[in-house]
C-alpha cells in the first residue's frame, strides 16, 4: 500500500485511528471462548464494527504467537478477513522484528508475503542491513522503532552522542536508506513533546503513535505537535478500544470508543486544514 | 537450563558448539523434499549427527516462521525431539524479540512455556521492561544483543556515549536487571577485538558467539579474547555445519564439520585450563 492510499484513506474516513488486535483469551467477552476460534471471531467482530472509524489494523503478533499453532492460523484468518472484506485499510504487523539480512528477508517473506501484512514494525539496533530486506518491498511499508511509549525508552533511546540522542540518529540515519517513500517510524503517543523535533528531521515521514488510552497518551497533543500536510500520523489504540466492554454487546462499545476517537481526530484533521 | 548444566555439559563434550537450524527448504539436500516434513527431517539428521560435538542447539526462529504454519509445526517437533532424546543439551530460539512489558510477556511465554526452549535471543532497544518478562523465568536463559556480527553493527552500537560505546551501555546497564545468573549476551564472532573490553564488563557472564563459518568468525581469536575460568562461551555456526554437504551422505558430512570444531574447541579448554 502506497501513501497516497493511506492519505486517501484519512480524507474518506477523517480519521487517522488504528486499532490494535493484542487479542488475549483472558480479556475477550466470554460468551466467546465456546466458538471454535475465539481469537478469530473476536477479531472479526471488533473489525466489523471499527471499521468505519478506522484507517489501519494492527495485530500484535505476539498474542497470536502465544497460542501456538492455533494462533498463527487465527492470524492468517484475520489478515484474510482484512484483505477481503477491507481491501483499503492498512495492515500492520505489529511484530518488531530484525536480524542479520539473510534471516530479516524470511521475516520479510512471511509477513508481506505468506501473511500479506502491507506493514512490518522493525527494531533499529542491528542497523541498516536487518531493515533493508523490508525496505526492498517496495509497495509495503517498513516502521522503525525510534522513540517508544515504555519507561524502558529512558535507557538507551535518549542516549547522547555528539549532542544527540540515539532516537533522532535512529531517524537522521535511517532515513537515507530507502527511497521508495516505504519507511515510518514508531513514537509512542507518551512522548508528544520531542514529536517537534522529530517534524524538523522528516517532516514528511508517516509517525505510528501507539500508546493512546491504556498506555496514558494524549491525542490533543500528539496532533498539535504532529501533525503535517498530509496528516502524517497513524494513531494506535489497542485495549481502551477492543476491551472497551466484556458483554455480549462488546462490538458495539469498542465501535462507540472508535467513534469518540474517530471524531476528535475529525476535528484535528480540520484544524489542521488536511480535509 | 542453569549456567551450571551448561558448563557441565561443555566439560563433557569438550566442546561450546552450538549448531544454528537456519533450515531453508532451497538448500537441503533435494532428496529430503519429497518427505512429509523436510524441517523436520532434515534438522533431526543433523541433531543426531552433530549431537557428540556439540552442546547446544539454536533454531532460527524466521526460518521457520517463513514456512507459515507447516514451519511452526516443523519448529514445534524439532524442539519436542530435542527434549525428549537430547534433554543435556542447551536449546536457543533465536527470535531477537522485544516489545513493551504486557507483550514481552507472551513472546516469553511462546518460546519459554508452549516451546519448552532454555534460551531466546533479545533486542535492547526497548529498555529494561521490555527484557524483564523473559528474565522473570528464572530457570531459563535470556539471551541480549549487544555487539552483532553484521555491518549494521556499525550504525548504532558503536555510538559513543560519555565515552562508551552504546553495546558496551547494554551490558553494563543490563547487567543489574537480574539476580538469577541468567543474563547471557550476543557478540559477534567478527568482533572478537571488542571480547577482552566486554569481559572486563561481565568477567562471569556468558556469550552467545554467532558468525562462525560463512559469517567469517574466528575461533582460535574468538577463545584467546573472550574464554573465561567456566569457558563462558557459547559459539555458533549455521551454514558451514548443516550445509556442509548436499548429498544423500549430508549429516556425516555435517557431523564431520561439528567434530573438526569441536576438535579445535577442546584444544583451546584445555589450553585454558577449564577441562
């Protein structure tokens, strides 16, 4: 998937909301663990329901992992489910992987091709030649790590070196190793106050903010000091959404959450003069 | 697996050999694809063959991964052999995961508890919460990344910090994250100039040591630098060992390799003086 096809996606919707599926079988409404695959039909219902407030999904494969084999096919029905149904959002795998090249092209080759995810979140430390087997899908999009939403963010992203902290290298650098306009980065929705800063270093580069809600970030701000022509932000929501309520009515309190979201961002959008 | 079992094994088999399954279905030997499980199959061959050289066994997770569900269940029966006729020797998921605190927890719950390994790789860049849930199994090994075999390694971890080198913070910062004795590190086998710094840092620790073989690691300079009184080294080679030979006749082949290593590891323990 192409910018210009994220971009349309915020103008239709006038919205910049992803949903994150961190789908855990201790959280989902119980009525549901009977079915013959909870995790999917979870998924299925919380997409039904989102959708129209919604530009992007990510599954945290990392929930799907932990059901073993049982997970993995729950995920491949979910990406499936995505790819038919709503061909025009935006498909994350939230898996934050990286490796030396040979082994970085199987996890390109499962996610953008077995698992025909549009995007791949990537950790930075192994440097240029673990993210460029990414990159070189051209028509997927590759995010990279750079300024995360957890206290653990403070031991080495904001490290110095020649007066500058290892998250904004992460980016000065990185951003020279593609030019297919495929790369984005991670900055958790906590740490709205160096999105200034990060602006000045790519200010046309898509930002995915997770941390919005559970995690305590702050829509308002993210958006103030975010935001560019195009929107520029994808904002992630995973548990104030999804377990927004355990019923039997669960799809259509996290559609409810959605639509909240939905509509402040609507107004952002319109502030900032991008619809 | 504690540390203990680890040396105790190493002073049998003579040997710190760990033999990477990065299994890849284009270069097996062609006789073994009209199996119902190739992984499978092939990675018993090379376990059976192999196991009097070496003591540990670290399975590429992407390799695996890249095969869908086929390869998770391949993944699933190679760890189970490994148990169950091989419960001596030291298992591995090379995963280089890492993600915020409620997430790590079920990668260490995938790998740790519905894959029994002893050990997975991990990735710093996310801070000390995003390593905790792995290191919070106190019987199993945590394996951080510090200084890669690959040139990627040149972009971020050399960065100098108040006079230190970012791999050099890793370890040093990582080190008081744990009181279990189950805190190891990766170091690349082409870094062995960088062994004698990291050992002043963490004389006791072990060192997971890739990049043997195809990657152009040197063992003799690998040993001189970094061995310490309980060896304190973990060495792997992939390629070189299980792609030894492409014929009907590949484990001997493979086996022949793992004992040529082997042979030059036992001379450097008791050079040593660990055996």
């Amino acid at each position: 998937m192409t910018i210009d096809q994220i971009v349309s996606q915020i103008k239709i919707k006038k919205s910049f909301l992803c949903v994150g599926l961190d789908v855990d079988l201790d959280k989902i409404p119980e009525h549901l663990l009977k079915s013959e695959d909870p995790i999917f039909d979870f998924s299925k219902s919380i997409i039904d329901s989102t959708a129209p407030f919604a530009i992007a999904y990510k599954p945290n494969i990392a929930f799907f992992e932990s059901y073993g084999l049982k997970g993995w096919k729950s995920l491949g029905k979910v990406i499936e489910y995505l790819n038919l149904n709503y061909p025009e959002v935006f498909t994350i795998a939230d898996a934050k992987r990286g490796d030396i090249g040979n082994t970085s092209l199987k996890y390109a080759k499962t996610f953008f091709e077995i698992y025909n995810f549009d995007a791949i979140t990537v950790s930075p430390y192994m440097g240029e030649d673990s993210i460029k087997p990414f990159l070189d899908y051209k028509e997927k999009q590759t995010i990279l790590l750079a300024l995360t939403s957890n206290d653990g963010a403070n031991d080495f992203q904001y490290l110095i070196n020649n007066h500058i902290p290892l998250f904004k290298l992460v980016i000065s650098k990185s951003k020279k190793w593609t030019k297919n306009n495929n790369l984005m980065y991670v900055v958790g929705a906590t740490k709205a106050e160096s999105l200034k800063e990060i602006r000045i270093l790519v200010p046309d580069a898509f930002l995915l903010i997770p941390g919005l809600g559970a995690q305590g970030g702050n829509l308002e701000k993210v958006s103030e000091q975010g935001m560019n022509d195009n929107c520029g932000l994808i904002v992630n929501s995973s548990r104030s959404i999804i377990y927004a309520d355990s019923s039997i009515d669960f799809a259509e309190a996290s559609a409810k959450e959605a639509e909240i979201i939905q509509r402040a961002m609507s107004k952002k959008l319109k502030e900032k003069g991008v619809i």
